[in-house]
C-alpha cells in the first residue's frame, strides 16, 4: 500500500477514460479496446429492490453460456433515474434502455442483441421506440431536459471502483486545488460559481467555508450530510450509491481549505447500499493514498469517517447531527455559535450536504463560469428533485435551476396517471408549502419557492392530483414533524402537537372557522419561536395550505365535507337507488354488514335496491370498488 | 476584554464579548424570563421563554444564549415578545399537570409565578393529549413526577455537569419525551447517589423529597415516645429563605425555637455530632499517619459523597474515613449514652434530624448503621420539610424569639458549624489534629486555603514535622477530578475533604429551593456559607475538642477517642457497588 503519485493518476485516467467514454451517446459504433459491448445495470436501491442483483447474476450465466463473457462487460451502476421503470439496465455503445427488465427477458437480450446484435425492441423503453426507429434515451421526454451535473456519474461507472470514477477526470479536481490553487482560490472559485447549499436553506458554499477557514484553531472538521430524511426524497441516496468518490473528493478539496484534516460523513442506517459503497470507497482512497497522510505526495492530510444515523429527521439539522457524531442525543444546539466557528466536538466546522459536494470537483475542473452559466440570476446550477406522488415517471431528475414546475412535471415527469387535474407540488419535505397550479409556470430557484410561501429543501417533489385532500396533506406532513420533533424546545414539542390535534378536529369535522385563526397564530408563533429550523419551518405545509386551498379548510369546517373525499370521518358512500339493480354483490362484500336491501324496485329493475347504514359504515371503499353499475358514491 | 456596546429597549449597555442579553439586560435593570437556564450548566435555550427581539434577526432569540454584539438593539417586552411567551407557558400548561392547589411547590413553583407574571388566564386553552408520564417513588430519598415536568432539563444538567453522573436524561422523542433513566429504569435501580441537587434546581413540583412529615408529627403526638430533634449546621443558613427572609441570614435562635414549639422533646444540635466526628476523625487520621494506615484520607460526611465513592471509585472505600456522619454518630449518641443518662429506652427514643440534604434520607437506611440495636436515626427530613411543618403547625417564624439549643447534644463549637462549608470539615479537623499532634495551642485558628466556593482547593501544611497535603472537594464533578489526580500519581493528598452538593451542605439539595432568577445572579453557596463562618467567628469555643459535652462523653462513656466502645457505636463500614446497578 503506497500513495500514488499525480503520474499514476494520470496513467490510470489514460487507461479507463476510453472505457468510461464507451457508455456516452456520442460513442455509437465505437469500439472499446477490452469489450465490444458493456451493459450498465442500475444498482441503486429502486432497481435492487426489484430484482436487479438477480438480473446481473442472470446475464453473467447468459454471457458464459454464449461464451460471451470476455466480450461483454456487465457494470452495476448507480441509480438511472427512471426509478418508475425499474429494473433499468442500458446496453452500450448502442445506449439500448431495456426498462422493467425481467430475469425471463434476459436469455433472449443475450441471444438477439449482444449474440447476434440487433436490439430487441419489445423489452425496451418504450419511449426510445419511434416511427423513424430507436432513438438516444437521452432523446426521451424524461431525459432531454435533465442536465445531469451532480448525477452525472450515476448509471454511467461502477461506483466500486476508483479507478472508473478517475477515469472521468476523478480527483483531477482534487490535484488541481492541491497543487495549483490557494485556499482562497479554492474559495472564490465556488463563490464566482454562485453555488447554493442544496441541503434546503441555499446558503452560499463558498461563504461558508471562507467564514470556517478564518477561524484559527488546530483542529478543523468537515462534515457530510447524508441524514437524508425528507419523506419521500432519495436525491443524496443515489449520489451515495452512483458516485461516491465524487463526495470523498469534495470533502478533501474542502479540508485543505478550511484547513481541516478530518471529515465525517454522517449517513443514515437505512441506506445500507450506499454505506457500503461509502466503505468501499474509503477503502480504497485510503488504498491509492487518496485519503491519509501526504495525499498524491503533496503533503495534504486528510481522512474521512462513516458515521451511522439511526434515523432522527432532526439529526439533519447542522447542530443536531454534530451532536448525534459527538455521540449524544441528536438534538440542535442553539446558533451563534455557528459551526464555523463551533462546531463538532466545538472546533471550526463545516456541514455541507451531499448534492453540493457532488457538485464541486465539477466546478474546480470547468471552472465557476460555466457554473454560473446555468440557472437564474440567483440560483446557479443544476438541481436534483426526486419525484413521488401522482405522476407518472416517478424517480429522480435534475434540471437547471430555473425550470418551471410545469417543465418538470407535465415533461420530465410525463403528466399525472389517469388523466386526473393537477392540483398542487410540494416541495420542502416537511419544512417547505404547496405550491398550486396557478405557480406551475414559476421558475423553481430559492428565491421563486420562498415567495410562494415553500422552499426549494433539499429536492423532494411530490405531486398531488384533485384525488387529493390538502388539509389531509397538511396533517401528514405535520405529523411527520410532530413524530421526528428532538422534544428539545416548547414551540416545537406541545405547539406542533397542539397544530396537530386542531388539524385532526377538521378533519373530523369537529373544527371551526375560529380554529382556523388560532392554527395560523400557532403557526406564526412556532416559525418565530422554535429552537432550529426543523420547529422554524414545521407551520409551513400548514400555512402554504391554509393560504392557497382555505376553500378546502372551510369545506371541512363549514359544510363538514371534504371535497377530495379523503377525510374518512366526512365521508359518507351512498347508493343511487335507480342505478342500484339490487345484484347484491356490495351486500357480500361489506366487511362491516352495513349495506342492507330496501323495499324500493327501480322502474326496469327486478330486485330492490340495496342501501349503506351510515353508523355502520367504515368507509373502507370496498362496494365502491364492487359495484359495476356505478350505483355507490363517496359523498 | 473586549466590550460591547448595546441597546436594551433603547437604553445603552456596554458589557463584555460574551455576555449574554439575558446578562446584559440585567445590568439594564431589566429581568428576562427564563426556565430552562441555569448558570454554567445548562446554557441550552430549550423552553424559549426567554425570547426577545434583536433588529436584524429572523425570528426570535433566546435571550439565555444570544451573545451580545456590537451595536445591536436588543427589545425585551414588545407586545409580540409578551404575547409569545404568554403562548409558551399556555403551551407548557397543556401538557402539565396543574394540579396546583395540591402540589408540594404551590407559591414557590416558577412555572406558576411567570403565568402570573403573563396573565395567563386559561390553563385549557390548548387543552390536547398529555404525555403519558409515570411517577418513579422508587427511591428512598425523592420522587419523580413527570406529569409536572416541563422538559427544562435543569435536574438532567445538574446530574450529568455538576454531579458527574448522568443517571437522568431524555427518554422518548418530540411530544413523548420525558426525563427519567436509561431504559426507563426506576431511579433505585441506578447508581443515583440520593445528592438531591436535581430537586434543588427544579422550577416546578416535579421533583421533590420524599416527605417524613407526617410521621414526624405523629411521632411528636405519642405521649410514649421521646422525641429528639437534631438539625444539621447549614440549615440555620437558609431555612429564612423559606419565609421570605434575605439569603444569607443566621436563624439559629429562631429554629431552636421553632423545633421547641413544634413540640419536640429534646432540641439538640447536629453540631455536637460534628465535634464528635472531629474527634474520631482526627484521630483516625493521626493514627493512620502513624501507623502507615490507607492514605489519603477522605472525610465521610456527605452521605452523598459516600454513595458515589461506592459506585463510581470503589477502590476507594478503604480511603473513606470509616467514621460515621455528625447526624449518625448524633443518633449513636442519642440511644445510648443519652438513653442511660435520662433513664429512657433507647426504643421509646424517636430521633429526627433536620438537614439540608436527601442523601442522609438514604443514609438512615444504610448497613451498619444501628449501633445499639436500633437505628440510629429513625427520620431525617430537609430543611424545606421543617419550613412546611412550621407553617403547617402556625408559627410565625419570623416573629419568633431566640433561643437556644437543649445541653447536653445541643453543645457545639465553631468548628462544627462550618462543616456546613466547603472546606469546613478540613478546617475543623485540622484545628483538632494539629493540637493533638503539636500538643501546643494554635495561634491561629483559620485555615482560609481551604475556605471558598472553588470547586477543588489545595493547602500543605507543616505540622510536628509532618508535611500534609490535603485537598477540598465539593460538587461530585470536582470530586472525580481530584480522585482522578490521586489515582495517576499526579498527586499526593494526606486527607481530602468531599462533599457531594457544589460548596457543600449549604447548597444541599434539601435545602429551600431559589428561583433560577435568583440562582443564576446570586452564589448561594458563598451567601449561606458566610452566615457559618460567622457563627464560627463568634463562638466562644472554636475547637472540637474543648466542647465541654464531648469532653464529659469521653471521660463518663466512651473513654478515648477510637476507643473500642467508640468503634462500636461511631464508625461503620462500607461497600463497594457497581455503575448503575445498585444493590
């Protein structure tokens, strides 16, 4: 084991960038040196869980039957992004996106596209399928907007070896800071770049780390933030577990200029694959010298710790996970001190998240202009969002800063599933509002979001149709709070249960128009009066709903109904005894035995009509479900 | 240093980097509510009703942990501020229990007196779903209420910094979080060692002693029991408190009276069993001096302090002095020597001490402490329990005369009076010792090293040609400090002073509970210390062994000094415990 030098470094760049290049568009009809065909399969956690570990043992038994196995390379990648479509798995240098891959599809992929070289176009994404032929995946609704930047490396090396990621240009940026730049240059650079913290409040990066590096103390630390936690966010996930040298690398370039010498990297326990990359990762930096004493023999001293979360949201909060890796309970301590000059174990320190580190060796080695081409006047780059709820493609996408929500959902995301209205996004995760359909042209930037009363968080984006009870989404988001509140401070521990309870009264229909105005001085109180972001921004989901769909708010209140027929204690299923042909079939099926027949026979009909007992009821749906003449509705 | 000047709701301040605005405003006159900070201990802005506004700042700023900067203005009572942190304390009060009328810190909780302060006119305004809390009695000393809990986490701070210890911390998160131990353990099932400090720093009724009260008034009813009242040095430095009196104010004459009219038999003083322990004590260290005996020697007064040696330095129990504590060897005493002299069973003797502290609840229970066949001390209650059964039994306390203790267990000397002090017992002990050693009068009587609220003092003294170092701790932090140096070799101690509460008994944790309004701008330790050294000053006997009641026990009873009848009745024995496993 010894470090190796810039030389080597270059050597191994010169040997794998060719072999990297193989999996780009532009490399069609190309030939690789070592294979003639590599297939990239997606390895992030959506795929995996859908069996992507049993496609690639599948095709390496299909490749040696075909005596193949020397030809064709199989990659486990990082995550795709087309997570709706999973198992994915990309066939190069034709770039064939195979999507919901089967193991059965498998022995035929082999035998007609790798054995006798023509694509099978039934097994592929179906969007890459046209009148004029297969075209680019990179051509497709999903993929022409995007602008992978951060994500760049995911799908596209295997993230389990080093030697893939310095053959695309991996730790050239750390060389480049180490041998040619200055702290302070290091500095300017990412504040020429414009570069935002992605973690959610889009404080400059570069500021950051220049108020740590004036701070004057022996020991310095920098710190990862991969407590990611936002329900239904998987952006720094797929990083982790598509490019994680891409952080390691970042986290150096950051040590050497705050003059840090140690960093950790503070990931949750449920993303057991990208912890395990991570390790590997480490391992094999520490291997090549590029983490440890003297790095690329420049005399740079840095190293790198996994720390586990055990799944705190709070413990994404700056303070709180500094104080989860000092090995206490993971509560926020109260700012100033600000980390960068307190910060772990009390030393200068400086926490960025795991999308902005993904950024910088990109900015170091294109250089803050190029930044700085993308995105708004105030927003730079390039953003990742993770898209869940009513649309179609659900998964992971990233765009310049500055696309609208319109772009991003009706294009990218290709609609809502089954012709439903859009209603509103929610952006923010917990801390950020909903954003109605009249803002779906507004350009998504810090700034845009905070105006409209949510915020850009760290790049969940769910989607929610007229299906869609908004003062139902609020109390899920408030009782997602509610349940990952430390319990440290007053506002936040009693006040967001207390929002909580008035929020479960509306939607019992137990609530009044004057609750409406104390939930909002509530909301108004916790922004103003919690200790740390988590209960500063818990209101959010409630104000942003109570501002853009009071209408719903009062349905509840007022006519006691809810308009998306959610709120179960509103509900009422009701049988149109004309339509009813009284076959019977709900009767059967009611697991609480509150239908019964009536005595009434529609004209046309033979048997009587049935009908429901509201206070026996349990408005589980099911004779909705049942019923072919669409006789019951929910009311 | 640096200073900063300020504007307070418009009136300039100028204080140095790192105050604080809570501290700031003070020096404007100005008091900030607060709850959850305490000095030193626990800076953690956690119940944010010290709130206010700073020009420029987003939200609101805890006052307790803002550091003051250059020219910023600072509003303290806007209507917003006041209206907000009205809200907190209706927010607190829909997760506490507010039954007030019967708690035991009713007119003296802080939480009550600040929803005063705001107006807070409705308890059920946010009226919700209460924690579900349990009440851990479990101990032998104290019982934890958490449905009056108000998550300040004063006691967990209490516990963890100026303790050391950590047997309380958070459980549960967000709305179920609730202070109590590891794994949801009963506080006897820890290595808690009974200090008290944990009540002595709660805002409200949450944590409180656990009364003898009742039992003591029962005892005193019962015309066939003989009833002695002992009361310990410090109490007479702060019972006043407890009636509205300035800290730092010497009752001694009104507590004699007091136990007098509560109808005790006999009202004796703790001080003579201090002579007593000074006695053995000194004689224990001179003959381990001379005889090669287990150095240094470490005092075992504070049965707080005992408990922790036995859990956390175990290896240390052959350096605690085996001697007994003052209130022990005073119950000893009581049921033996004073049982034969009055003609009374020892059996038909109830003997009730009056100290500041929790611990010696825990101590009357203890192995080895029934020298005669009966236990040495039957009740021991806190300086706080007294101040209830004064007002529950009608006397006006400040109206009363003073008196004096009854001869011959209320005789004490001056060297007994600062045991109550840091630093005390070492004072008094060397008084005795070095006298016995040098056989000449000393010249001086004060050992002013060994004075002071310090957390860990040093002084060597030559004497007869011995050189002795010693050390004073208190506050069980400082403790394991010192007991750290011993066991690296760094240092060298002869005899070491130890008491568990932070400037000793007079800060005990029985002893009456100040709002952290006041504790936080006021040493109590020093306050109530300086009321004991001068009652010492003006004593007339200054040193244990010329208090003419010990020299008559000596010569009628017990002979000399480590003698074996003393042995008997005076000295106890110790065991070693593991962390957090009590048996």
């Amino acid at each position: 084991m010894r470090n190796i030098t810039i030389q080597e470094l270059e050597t191994i760049r010169e040997r794998m960038a060719p072999h990297i290049r193989f999996r780009h568009e532009e490399m069609i009809g190309q030939m690789d040196e070592n294979y003639r065909a590599h297939i990239c399969v997606c390895g992030g956690t959506g795929c995996t869980s859908s069996g992507s570990e049993k496609l690639i043992a599948r095709l390496e038994k299909e490749l040696k039957a075909n005596g193949l196995e020397d030809e064709v390379q199989i990659i486990k990648t990082g995550c795709f992004g087309l997570c709706a479509l999973g198992p994915v798995m990309i066939v190069h240098p034709e770039g064939s996106f195979y999507s919901r891959v089967t193991e059965q599809m498998i022995p035929e992929i082999v035998k007609t596209h790798l054995v006798e070289g023509k694509p099978v176009t039934k097994y592929l994404y179906q969007e890459t399928v046209t009148e004029n032929g297969i075209i680019g995946y990179d051509q497709t609704n999903f993929y022409r907007k995007q602008n992978r930047v951060a994500l760049r490396n995911c799908g596209r090396i295997s993230p389990e070896h080093i030697d893939e990621y310095i053959g695309t240009d991996g730790y050239f940026a750390l060389k480049k800071v180490l041998t040619e730049m200055k702290p302070e240059d290091v500095i300017q650079t990412l504040l020429d770049s414009g570069l935002r913290g992605r973690g959610g409040a889009g404080f400059p990066t570069g500021l950051k780390w220049k108020f740590a590096r004036a701070y004057d103390n022996d020991q310095k630390y920098v710190c990862c933030n991969a407590d990611e936690g936002d329900p239904g966010a998987f952006m720094d996930r797929s990083v982790l577990e598509g490019d994680p040298h891409a952080i390691l690398e970042a986290m150096t370039i950051a040590g050497y200029t705050i003059g840090a010498s140690q960093g950790y990297i503070y990931v949750r326990a449920e993303y057991p694959i990208a912890v395990q990359r991570l390790q590997i990762a480490i391992d094999q930096a520490h291997e090549y010298g590029l983490l440890g004493d003297n790095i690329l023999g420049t005399g740079f001293k840095f190293d790198i710790g996994l720390r586990l979360g055990a799944g705190a949201f709070v413990c994404g909060e700056e303070t709180a996970l500094m104080t989860s890796i000092e090995g206490n309970r993971g509560e926020p301590r109260p700012r100033p001190p600000f980390p960068a000059e307190k910060g772990l174990f009390q030393k200068p320190s400086i926490l960025n998240n795991v999308e902005t580190y993904a950024n910088i060796p990109q900015i170091i080695l294109r250089g803050p202009a190029w930044f700085a081409g993308m995105g708004t006047e105030k927003s730079k780059g390039t953003k990742v969002f993770a898209l869940g709820g009513k649309i179609n493609n659900t998964g992971l996408v990233e765009v310049p800063m500055g696309t609208t929500l319109r772009e991003v959902i009706e294009e990218i995301g290709g609609g809502i599933p089954n012709g439903k209205k859009f209603k509103a996004a929610q952006t923010g995760g917990p801390s950020g509002g909903c954003i109605p359909a009249q803002h779906f042209d507004v350009p998504i930037d810090y700034d845009n979001l905070i105006a409209i009363g949510s915020m850009m968080g760290s790049g969940g984006l769910i989607v929610m149709d007229e299906d869609n009870c908004m003062v139902d989404i609020a109390k899920f988001f408030l009782q997602f709070t509610v349940d990952e509140s430390c319990g440290k401070c007053t506002p936040c521990r009693i006040g967001t249960k207390r929002l909580l309870e008035m929020l479960e009264k509306i939607t019992q229909g137990k609530g009044t128009l004057e609750d409406l105005d104390k939930m909002e001085e509530l909301c108004h109180y916790i922004k103003a009066n919690a200790l740390c972001g988590l209960g500063q921004t818990a209101p959010n989901p409630v104000l942003s709903t109570l501002h853009f769909f009071r209408d719903e708010y009062i349905a509840h209140v007022v006519d006691k109904r809810c308009p998306a027929g959610v709120c179960k204690d509103l509900l009422r299923f009701v049988v149109d005894p004309n339509k009813c042909i009284g076959c019977g079939l709900c009767m059967r099926n009611c697991p609480a035995s509150a239908i019964s027949r009536t005595d009434y026979v529609a004209p046309g009909h033979k048997l009587a009509s049935v009908a429901i007992d509201a206070d026996k009821c349990v408005k589980c749906g099911v004779c909705l479900g049942n019923c072919k003449f669409k006789a019951i509705s929910k009311k | 240093m640096e200073q900063y000047t300020i504007k307070i709701n418009g009136i300039e301040v100028t204080a140095p980097k790192g105050t604080t605005i809570l501290e700031a405003a003070r020096m404007a006159g100005i008091t900030i509510p607060t709850l959850c900070y305490l000095k030193e201990i626990n800076a953690i802005g956690a119940c944010r009703i010290c709130v206010v506004e700073v020009k420029g700042a987003r939200g609101l700023c805890a006052a307790c942990v803002y550091p003051i900067a250059p020219n910023m203005e600072v509003f303290t009572h806007t209507p917003r501020v006041v209206a907000y942190r009205k809200k907190t304390l209706e927010l607190i009060l829909s997760d506490h229990n507010c039954a007030c009328l019967s708690c035991v810190r009713s007119g003296e909780c802080e939480l009550q007196a600040l929803c005063r302060e705001y107006g807070v006119e409705n308890e059920n305004l946010y009226a919700g779903e209460k924690n579900p809390s349990q009440l851990d009695d479990s101990a032998a000393h104290m019982v934890r209420d958490n449905s009056k809990c108000i998550l300040c986490r004063r006691c967990v701070a209490a516990c963890a910094k100026t303790q050391g210890i950590g047997v309380i911390g958070a459980n549960n998160r967000g709305f179920k979080t609730n202070i109590g131990c590891a794994f949801e353990m009963d506080l006897a099932d820890t290595s808690c060692v009974s200090c008290g400090q944990c009540i002595a720093v709660c805002p409200t009724g949450a944590l409180y002693e656990k009364e003898s009260i009742d039992d003591v008034f029962a005892a005193i009813a019962d015309p066939n029991k003989h009833v002695l009242v002992q009361t310990a040095p410090a109490v007479r430095a702060a019972l006043g408190e407890a009636f509205g009196m300035p800290i730092g104010t010497n009752v001694e004459g009104k507590l004699a009276a007091a136990l007098r009219r509560l109808g005790f038999d006999k009202v004796f003083d703790t001080n003579f069993g201090a002579d007593l322990t000074i006695m053995e004590e000194a004689n224990e260290f001179i003959q381990r001096v001379q005889n090669g005996g287990v150095l240094p020697m470490i005092t075992s007064c504070s049965p707080g302090w005992v408990k922790y040696c036995e859990h956390y330095y175990p290896e240390f129990t052959e350096n605690l002095s085996t001697c007994k504590s003052p209130q022990q060897m005073f119950g000893a005493i009581a049921k033996s020597y004073y049982a034969e002299k009055m003609g009374i069973d020892p059996h038909d003797i109830v003997t009730v001490s009056v100290m500041p502290c929790t611990a010696k609840k825990f101590e009357i229970g203890r192995a080895d402490q029934a020298a005669n066949g009966v236990p040495d001390m039957d009740y021991s209650i806190t300086t706080r329990e007294l101040a209830r059964m004064i007002k529950r039994a009608g006397i006006r306390f400040t109206e009363l005369p003073d008196e004096s203790f009854d001869l011959p267990l209320g005789l004490g000397t001056g060297a007994a009076v600062i045991f109550g002090a840091t630093g005390g017992v070492m004072e008094a002990a060397l008084r005795t010792a070095v006298e016995t050693l040098t056989g000449e009068e000393l010249g001086k009587l004060d050992f002013t090293d060994v004075r002071g609220v310090e957390g860990v003092k040093e002084a060597t003294y030559e004497v007869a040609g011995l050189t002795v170092n010693v050390a004073v701790a208190s506050g069980l932090a400082n403790a394991a400090k010192v007991l750290d140096m011993v066991k690296s070799g760094e240092k060298n101690y002869h005899f070491i002073e130890i008491m568990a509460c932070p400037g000793g008994c007079v800060n005990g944790g029985g002893q009456p509970q100040q709002h952290a309004s006041v504790r936080n701008f006021v040493d109590l330790r020093a306050e109530r210390a300086k009321v004991l050294y001068s009652l010492d000053k003006d004593a007339k006997l200054r040193k244990s062994h010329e208090n003419p009641a010990i020299i008559e026990l000596y010569e009628t009873y017990l002979g000399k000094p480590g003698s074996h009848r003393a042995h008997e009745l005076l000295h106890t024995s110790y065991v070693k415990r593991s962390v957090n496993h009590n048996f």
